[in-house]
C-alpha cells in the first residue's frame, strides 16, 4: 500500500433549499469525500479507512475501519428546519444514526436556535409545531464570530439565516425535522415532518447550551487556534488531526500515523478524538 500523508480533498457540496455545504471531510458512505493530491488521489476516505485502519483513524476510534467524524461549512442562507438527532440510547427507538455535533460560528449575524426552554413538555412541542408558534419555545443566540456551542444528540437546534458554520459531527446522516417555519418545498407542498420520531428522540433533560471557546466530549475535542507562521502536528497513533484554515477555507486530515508541518496563518480549527 502507499504511504500515508496529510490528505486534501476535492470539493463535496451539497446544496439545499436554505442554502448549501461542504462536506470537508467525509468517510460517511452516502458521500465520501475523495483525496485531491498525490500517490492517493482518487481514492475515497471510505476506501482509506477500510484499508489503513488505526494507522488513519488511530486507536481511540470506536471502529478503526470506519472513519468516525463528519466536517462541514454551512452556509446558511435562509433558516434550516428546526432538528434533533438521536443519540446513542435513542437510536434504538427510531433506527437512526446516533449524531453529536458541535457548531463554531464563522461569520454573519443571524439567529440560532439551541435547545428548549425550561419547563417544555412534549405536549407543549406537540401543540406548538402544530399551532406554528413553535419559535417561542426555542432558545436564540445572536450569531457572532467565534461562537462555539455544543449540540448533542437529543437537543432540538436550527441554524438561522445569514450564518456561517463550522461544523463538527458523528459520521450520521440521519435527522429529524420537527419544524420548518411553515415554508413550502420545491414542489409548492410543505416538506415532510417527523414529529413522531423527533418526540422519541427529544431529551428533555438536556439544558440549554452555554457559549463556550472549545469543546471536549466522548466523540471529538476540538480547539481553535491562532497561528502566526506554521502549524506542527505531530504524530499521534491515538488519533488522526483533522484541521480547518479559517483564511483559506482548506481543510486538512492528517493521519493517526503521521505528522506534518502546515504553512498557515491566522486562526485554525483543530480536531482530534
């Protein structure tokens, strides 16, 4: 097999009717993403993580073949529909991939939406998805740069218009859309709701997310950094450095098996398990 080395990839974007995203980094089956440069260029991270195991994923991967986290930009537009994605206990009830992910503001200065105010019910959500005024159960944060929260399986969320987002996630592809805002699809028709299973997937226990600088869960630990010249990286068997160039909006894997020195300015996003 040839040598590993940091991976670039070609650019994966998914367009939507609230705008669109790039998928960074993807080893998620419905959409790899596929190596831009050198001897592996071509190949998909699918396709990598099968075959190196621990020497890309690193040993703290639940499951060394298969590639854990999911990237991506948001670019938001309009308003997403309002979600909720299972998590480990509740996948069981819907068949769902479980999805943690955290969100780290990139620019503009719409709202978003994390989490349900104290005291909400599942019939109060039911009633006002139902009577449309469910925005009022929801907490909102003004988007800023550099806002960072956490949203874990569980927790209702929407991302606003006029919001750039750097996400981090579970490798999952599965979501809920409990609220839309009452706009309409392509086809003219309200889009589908799964107000059942959102119901089922719901934690009701889960406060409502604090603004914070860093995130460090059971998943990932992710950081930002400012750089003034270069960015070492080295290399760590346990884990694989996944890392985004805010300025020049590139995005870079480095391999449990490896280390790099990356020419690079400014504030970068660090990811590791």
């Amino acid at each position: 097999m040839e040598k590993l080395y940091p991976l670039t990839f070609r650019p994966n974007i998914h367009t939507a009717l609230w705008g669109r995203e790039s998928w960074e980094i993807s080893g998620h089956h419905s959409s790899p993403s596929v190596v831009a440069e050198g001897p592996l260029a071509g190949r998909t991270l699918e396709e990598l993580t099968e075959a190196y195991g621990t020497l890309l994923t690193g040993t703290k991967a639940p499951v060394p073949t298969r590639f854990p986290l999911l990237f991506k930009v948001i670019d938001a537009r309009d308003r997403l529909s309002v979600q909720v994605h299972p998590n480990e206990s509740t996948r069981a009830l819907t068949g769902g991939e479980p999805k943690t992910e955290m969100w780290h503001v990139l620019g503009g200065n719409g709202p978003i939406f994390a989490g349900l105010k104290p005291g909400t019910t599942p019939a109060i959500v039911e009633e006002d998805v139902r009577t449309g005024s469910f925005e009022e159960t929801l907490a909102r944060y003004d988007a800023r740069e550099g806002l960072t929260l956490f949203i874990p399986g569980g927790l209702v969320h929407a991302i606003g218009e006029d919001v750039l987002i750097y996400e981090v996630q579970q490798s999952s592809n599965t979501t809920y859309r409990l609220y839309d805002w009452g706009r309409v699809g392509a086809n003219g028709k309200p889009r589908q709701l799964h107000v059942a299973e959102s119901l089922k997937t719901i934690d009701f226990s889960l406060p409502v997310p604090i603004a914070r600088t860093g995130v460090s869960c059971q998943f990932f630990d992710f950081r930002p950094v400012e750089v003034l010249e270069t960015l070492d990286v080295k290399r760590n068997p346990a884990t694989f450095t996944a890392i985004y160039i805010v300025n020049e909006k590139r995005s870079v894997l480095v391999p449990a098996g490896c280390a790099a020195r990356i020419a690079c300015t400014g504030k970068v996003l660090v990811t590791t398990l």
